[in-house]
C-alpha cells in the first residue's frame, strides 16, 4: 500500500508492506496481528497508533529520509493470555525523530512479552531516538519482561529509553471514593484517563474506534456490571 495524501489511514486489514510517500502528515492505526513494514518518507510526520489484544503484535519501522517526525503509541491489554509485543524502529536519516511509547494493561494471569528496539545508522546527525514502556498491574498474577534497547552507532545525535511498571494509585481510589464513587466506578474512571492519555490523538480522529477500544477493555474487566 502506498500512502500519498495527508489524511487518516486505517490499515489493519492491508499488507504487509506499507509506503509513506513525502511530505505529507499521515496518521495510522492498526490494530492486527500481521506483521507490518512501514517504510517512510522525506519530511513526513507520522502518527502511528496501535491497539493489541491478540497474542502477537509485529511492526517494523524504517525511516530512510531526513525531515521526518515519527511519533508510535501502542497500547496492549493482556488479560489471562501470553501476548508477545516486537517493535522495531530503524533510523536511517539525518534531522529526524522518531519516539516509541508502549502502554500496557495486565489483567488476571496475562503475560507479556515486550522486545522494543531502536537503531540509529552511523553518520547520523541531529536526529532524535527514544523509547518508553510504561505498564500498570491490575492484579498481582499478572507478569511481563522486556526491557527497551537501543543501538546507537553515531555520536550527534540525542537517545533516551525508559521502563517504568506501576499498579492502580491506591490513593486516587479512595479519594474517588470518598466521593461517593463506588469502587468498580472509581477503577473505570481511572483506567480511562489512563487510555485517553494514550489514545487523545485517535479520538480526534476516530471518535468510534477510541469508544470501541475502551468499550472492549471494559467489557473484558467487568466494570460495567
């Protein structure tokens, strides 16, 4: 598939390859299992959402031209199921920036796999690499491993990763409550701010799918009976 107007692109269901022609502002979602390559061009910026609730999620990410803002954001729910989670980002240009944000939700006895990696070629200059996972804990079952890695093979250039694994905020709870909240409110409340933080930029976009997606988590944590 090559993408040549600016605009928003579904591209769950489209092949495996996928070409963001220049100059153009390009907003992607995807929530499949098949593995994706994203190949993108000069002066791009592109805003990469992905949603995963299925046992394997795999996207590559080339950035071979100068000029390009790649922002990724996934969030993946994992309730009493293996998820494995590979996200690739290769840095090929000069005057860029790419960031990797994943998000994840472990319910029950979920188990997730993260393998989160990001290049930077040699003789890059002025370009700009990071990578975040962040991971809340609904219950103690849950487990995950995966640490962020980078490569960084060029000196003028800025590189930052970070991990951080946290559970619900206790206080936020019982101040939700001492509110009147009851209990399954108060952790819904709190775990929707947490999704629209993540996914802002699809619900401007996608207002029915962002609704979807948090319909679905729901369902799944039984908040709504």
């Amino acid at each position: 598939m090559k993408i040549q107007k600016s605009g928003y692109y579904d591209i769950t269901n489209n092949e495996e390859l996928i070409e963001i022609e220049d100059n153009i502002h390009v907003t992607l979602f995807d929530e499949g299992e098949n593995i994706k390559k994203i190949i993108v061009g000069k002066g791009v910026s592109l805003f990469f959402l992905g949603y995963s609730f299925l046992p394997s999620f795999d996207k590559h990410i080339f950035i071979g031209q100068e000029g390009s803002e790649v922002k990724v954001k996934i969030l993946n729910f994992s309730k009493n199921i293996n998820c494995n989670i590979q996200i690739f980002g290769d840095m090929q240009a000069s005057y860029s920036s790419f960031s990797l944000d994943i998000y994840s939700l472990l319910a029950g006895e979920g188990r997730l796999d993260i393998n989160a990696f990001a290049k930077i070629d040699k003789k890059r200059e002025k370009s700009k690499i990071s990578l975040l996972q962040k991971n809340i804990f609904l219950h103690d079952s849950a487990s995950f491993s995966g640490v962020p890695r980078l490569c960084v093979e060029s000196l003028d250039v800025e590189a930052h990763h970070a991990c951080q694994i946290e559970k619900i905020n206790k206080e936020k709870i019982f101040y939700l409550r001492s509110r009147g909240i009851p209990k399954r409110k108060a952790f819904c409340m709190i775990i929707e701010a947490y999704i629209e933080n993540i996914f802002a930029h699809l619900k401007e976009k996608n207002s029915e799918k962002y609704e979807e997606i948090f319909r679905e988590i729901m369902k799944h944590l039984d908040f709504n009976s």
